[in-house]
C-alpha cells in the first residue's frame, strides 16, 4: 500500500468514529473518491450498509448512531421527538419500550433517501417542524430550551426536551397514537418545565394540539400548570372533532372518548 493510501485510511480511522455512518458526498468532500471507496470497501476496511453509506466494520449500526450521523457528520437539523425523545428520557414506563419500531425526527428539510435502505428493525418518520411551530426551528434554541444533548455512548444525541416532545406527540392523535396511552405519559409528566411550555405554547401552530394539551393537563392537575399563561395561547374558536362517537368536552370544545371524559 502507498504511503498515501495508508495516510488517507488513519485520516479516515480519525474522522470517522466506529458506529456513526457517512454518505459518498462526505466521503467525497473529505477526499475519498469512488474508486478509493471501492478498494475500502472491497479489502473489509469499510461496510455499505445501504447503497451511498459506508461505516467502519468495527461498530454495530444502531438507529441511535446513524442519527447522530446525520446530526454530527452530515450536519442535517435533524431533532429527535415526540414518543421517542420521552422514552429516552425514561418518560413513557407504561407505555413504549426502549427499541420502539418507529423513531421521529423532527426538521426542516427530510432525511436522505438512504435512511429507509439501512438493515435496521426501526423505521424512521419525518416531521416538518415548522407545521408544528412557527418559529422554533430544529436547530438547538439555548434560550428556549427546546431540544437538549442526550449522551450516548460518548456521543450526543439531540432530541426534543419532554415539554416540547409532548406537544409533538399530541400532533399524533388520534390517528397515530391512542388516547390511552397519551394519557398514561402525560400522568407522568409532573416535572415539565412552565417557561419552556409557555414559549412552545405561543410559537405553536396547531390548535388541536394546544386545546388537547390543556385538556390533559387539566384532567392531570400538575403544579405547573399554575404557571401556565392560558391568556398568551390562541385556543381557536369553533368544535373539533377528534374521536367519532366520542364526548364533547365543553371547555377546549374538542371530541374525546368517552371513557376518559371523567375527571381522573
């Protein structure tokens, strides 16, 4: 092997950590061109998980490495939420495993097309986070405090904070997610931050999702919703309906099942 061609695979040793992946355009811009791919690729010292993608061989492919891939290396505004980012903040106990099968990620622009090729057992579904906020993007916000670094395995993993990933998940419902377990997660939801919520609250778009946040937190009663400015949040005006045959709640004007229409 050329002196060269050793330099060029430490370079690669050092720049790409085992576990996260990398596209041909990264490879191309850090100075592997197809063919060196190949040769990589052919004598074992890279894997393609999926056409386009290359990993070290050492590292097992995880969904929770290819996104920090994608946050990291590939500099997509990428943000992991709603019913993910909680579980991962140990946050849905009764309700999703660790492992779900679908991982959310939130942005501006989709992933690329290679995510759905990757041999892995999740899936992943995007969502335009400025259908949901209108002026909150992806990108980490420090004085809102909407999304925050997870550590994993030494590596961050930017996901969504629990005020803002549950008013993710309630964009879900009722097609995506049930009531039921919305409202096991939101029982649990007693340590949520007030000034956070507040600011989500103004920037956000959907009023199903704030008539549906305000009618989980107060069939809840958690303390902070003391604290909540319910003057500074545009409910809307007219019904919504959410659950056929369900009970129209005559405070948020919403449909609800009718089993959950009594106070807790």
């Amino acid at each position: 092997m050329t002196e060269r061609k050793t330099g060029k695979l430490n370079q690669l040793g050092r720049t790409l950590p085992e576990g996260l992946l990398a596209d041909a355009a990264w490879m191309e811009a850090h100075g592997y061109s197809s063919s060196l791919r190949t040769q990589y690729v052919a004598a074992g010292w890279l894997d393609q998980p999926a056409r386009g993608t290359f990993k070290r061989p050492l590292g097992q492919l995880t969904w929770q490495g290819v996104v920090i891939s994608l946050q990291t290396l590939l500099e997509r505004d990428l943000v992991v939420g709603a019913i993910t980012a909680l579980d991962l903040q140990g946050l849905t106990h009764y309700v999703a495993p660790s492992g779900a099968s679908v991982v959310h990620l939130y942005g501006t622009k989709p992933p690329p097309g290679w995510l759905a090729k990757l041999p892995l057992p999740q899936t992943f579904r995007f969502h335009r986070t400025p259908s949901l906020f209108k002026s909150i993007h992806a990108a980490p916000d420090q004085q809102a405090g909407t999304v925050r670094a997870l550590r994993e395995d030494e590596r961050a993993l930017t996901v969504s904070t629990p005020e803002r990933a549950f008013l993710e998940l309630l964009d879900e419902l009722p097609d995506r997610q049930s009531f039921h377990n919305v409202d096991m997660i939101a029982e649990g939801l007693r340590t949520l931050s007030p000034r956070r919520l507040n600011l989500l609250l103004q920037d956000c778009r959907s009023i199903k999702v704030k008539r549906l946040f305000f009618w989980f937190a107060d069939r809840h009663s958690p303390s902070w919703l003391r604290q909540i400015d319910r003057k500074g949040v545009d409910l809307g005006s007219g019904k919504r309906m959410l659950v056929k045959g369900g009970r129209l709640d005559p405070t948020y004007q919403i449909t609800v099942p009718e089993e959950l229409s009594r106070s807790v």
